[in-house]
C-alpha cells in the first residue's frame, strides 16, 4: 500500500523521498514488504547485516540479554563488555589492544580523531576527496563525497587527498595505467604547502565505499602510513563496511600488511544493530588518558549491543565467514564479468569479497550512465531485488552491491539474473 512519506517525516536522504512500500519484516537475505512482495537485499540493509536479517541467534541474544541487562550509567562494565573488547583485541593484529564500544560509524571516527587530536596536539585531518566518514562534526568534516555545501564553514585544517582510482587515473604513467605514488605524492606536497604546522590524523577507508567502490591499489596504504609517520600523524583506518570478514579477510587492511594507529569499526560489528568500536594500543591510549581523553557518552559500552557483538563474532568464527565471502564474492563478480562481456554499459566490475562495485558509462545505444543507473536500480526493485547506485557528478553510476555474507549460492545467481533482466529492458 503507497504511503504518503511527506505526512510526518523529515526528508534525510539529501535527494528524492524514501522507498514506495512499507517493510513490514525481514528474514536472511530478503525483506519483505506489507503488501507481500519480497526483496532481494543486496545491500545488507544500510551495508550493515552480515548475518542476514533476523538471525536466529541474533534474535536470540537481544531476548535473553534485554531480559538480564540492557543498559548502565555510562562509568560502569559489564561482563559482555570485557568480553568483546578481549575479542576484538584477539581479532586483530598487535599492537590495537584497546577498545571503546560505541553506537554508530561517526561516533566512533568522532572519538578516534578527538583522540589523535589530544595525543598529537594538532588539528589537522586528511582523508579522501571521496571519503564518507559520518554526518557529526568531525566526521562531517572529513567527509567529501557529499553534504558539504549550506551548511556553513567546516572546522578549520581538514585537507582532501585525490583519490586512487584505477578506473578513472587522475596521473598516469607510461602505459596509461594510474600512477598512484606520483598522486599521492603530488596530495602531500598540496597538504604540506597547506599545513600551519597541525598534521593530527590521515582518516581513510581501505576500500572507498560511497566513493565508488574504490579499492586502494596495493602498496598505498602502506605508502600512505609512512607519509603520515613522517609527519607525526596517526593513520586512522574506518572499516564501518569492511571490517568483520566482508572482503574475505577479517579486516581489509590485512591484504596490505598495515597496522593502523587507531581502528573504528561499525555497521558490520553489529551485524544491524547499532554498535562501533575504536581500538587502538596501549601506548595511544596511555597517552590520550594522562592528557584527560573525553568521550563519555549516554550509550558508551552498553552490555545489550555488546552482547550482540560476540554473538556476531562467534557465529563468523564458527561459520568461517571469512572464506564464504570470499567464495561468493568470486561468483558474484564471475557473473557480473559475464554480464559486462554482454552489456556494453558496464564500464568496470571491481572490489573485494562480498564489496562489489559495477560501474556503468555512458555508451551510444545505452544513453546517459546517470540516467541508465536510476532506470535499472528502479527496474530491479520491481522485480524483486534491492541495489544501491552511487551517483558523483560527472562520473556515470556505480552500483554498491553487498548482499549477506550468509547468502546463498542461488540467492547470488538470481540477483545476478534479475539485474541481467533490468539492464536488459533499460537499454533495449
């Protein structure tokens, strides 16, 4: 049944208004709207439930643990709390032995960079010219791809990096290929010229998610550390959407060998439910502690979601869902390669695991990529099967596909059909 959204709700999506159908439940890897259709989800919710929807011990935990202990005054532990910060401290490689549990992506970069700027003494952030980090102060401010203009000024000292894409190389070298170190370096010489001296913090994504999909080429990361090491910065790497076994490892950043100063995870920690975690060493956290680090907030270490996090942990364990992301994200893009040697409008297949970006381009019979996107995103819907499609100005759609790490073989084939379907009947 249509619904009138203008009624009573405030527009937040900074374009067009919210979905037509209402979702009246969900379960695994479909949602499934009041009037009875289902939806593929290839986006995990908000790029968030890696567990799929409803998991049984999912459910399971929020009964039990909402009956036991929900919530505390902020200055107080709970078993649950201890236990997944002992987890998180296991899961990832030394010397990140310290956790802070929060509620969502931009609190967490919030914390980690009011922390690098206690520690350093500086104000000064770097991140991507691509970069979604969050829609709080800091994070705002930190965050290029979208949201910046109206709003007034910006804190003072946050610096955009040009971004590594291969698709679409801003420097190239001989071959035609991008020449990522000259770029990076060329970003470093413009943010050098820049600095008043208050380099506190480089903010990236191992993979630029709302930027495109963009997977840092490797190497960079790496590069990208010393550059910040060199000048007394913490390198502070979000993995909100890449963390917890996505790309098929544990957290992107292993690929590269690169031990971040601080780790923020988030939308994947909680499998759905609202949870984040900053970690970072001993020594990082002695310092911003004898400095008097202040983050207390309402939802700080709450058992409830905590709880909800070691069961995440333990059903990924258990599962191995690190290598059946990686199993499906082999299939996923195998199919999307073979859709794109039949559809001239796909321009690039790339990512990691279950990450997936597609990008389409702009082609004689398939008319304007932009346009093309909105089209097959719509198509798609009404034939049972949810895509998200980044749009940047000038640079054609990408769609960000990112379906349940608990997918099936035969749920990634049929959205691979009905996408094969929507492009099909939108370009034809």
């Amino acid at each position: 049944m249509p619904h009138n959204s203008a009624a009573h709700l405030i527009r937040y999506s900074g374009r067009g208004d919210f979905s037509p159908a209402i979702i009246d439940r969900a379960a695994g890897s479909s949602v499934f709207t009041e009037d009875g259709r289902e939806l593929l989800d290839f986006t995990s919710g908000q790029m968030s439930a890696i567990l799929g929807h409803s998991h049984p011990e999912i459910v399971a935990t929020v009964h039990e643990q909402a009956g036991r202990l929900d919530h505390l005054y902020s200055g107080m532990l709970s078993r649950p709390v201890i236990e997944l910060a002992r987890r998180l401290a296991d899961s990832v490689p030394a010397p990140l032995e310290k956790t802070m549990l929060l509620t969502t992506g931009a609190e967490a970069n919030e914390a980690a960079l009011r922390m690098a700027k206690l520690v350093t003494g500086g104000h000064e952030v770097v991140s991507f010219a691509r970069s979604w980090h969050g829609m709080t102060q800091a994070a705002a401010g930190a965050t290029y791809v979208a949201g910046r203009g109206g709003y007034g000024p910006a804190a003072p000292g946050n610096f955009a990096l040009p971004v590594p894409d291969r698709f679409r190389p801003d420097i190239v070298d001989a071959d035609g290929n991008l020449d990522w170190r000259r770029q990076l370096n060329l970003g470093f010489d413009l943010i050098d010229a820049q600095s008043v001296g208050g380099l506190a913090a480089c903010l990236v994504e191992p993979i630029l998610s709302s930027g495109g999909v963009v997977d840092l080429p490797p190497g960079y990361l790496a590069a990208l550390r010393d550059k910040c090491h060199e000048r007394g910065m913490l390198l502070i790497i979000d993995e909100a959407q890449t963390g917890l076994c996505r790309t098929g490892d544990w957290y992107a950043f292993e690929r590269d060998g690169v031990v971040p100063d601080i780790l923020t995870l988030s939308k994947t920690l909680g499998a759905g439910l609202p949870l984040a975690a900053v970690l970072t060493s001993a020594e990082i956290e002695q310092e911003a502690h004898d400095r008097g680090f202040l983050f207390f907030t309402t939802h700080v270490n709450d058992p409830l979601p905590a709880a909800v996090g070691n069961t995440v942990l333990d059903v990924l364990t258990r599962d191995r869902l690190d290598l059946r992301s990686g199993e499906l994200g082999t299939r996923l893009r195998d199919g999307l390669l073979e859709l794109a040697g039949r559809h001239p409008a796909i321009g690039d297949v790339r990512g990691r695991g279950l990450l997936v970006g597609m990008e389409l381009v702009d082609t004689p019979a398939g008319g304007n990529a932009d346009e093309l996107g909105t089209a097959v995103t719509r198509r798609c819907a009404e034939l049972g099967l949810h895509m998200n499609i980044v749009q940047l100005p000038g640079m054609g759609g990408t769609f960000r596909i990112a379906p349940p790490l608990t997918a099936t073989d035969d749920e990634i084939d049929r959205g691979l059909s009905i996408f094969d379907t929507a492009l099909d009947e939108a370009t034809g």
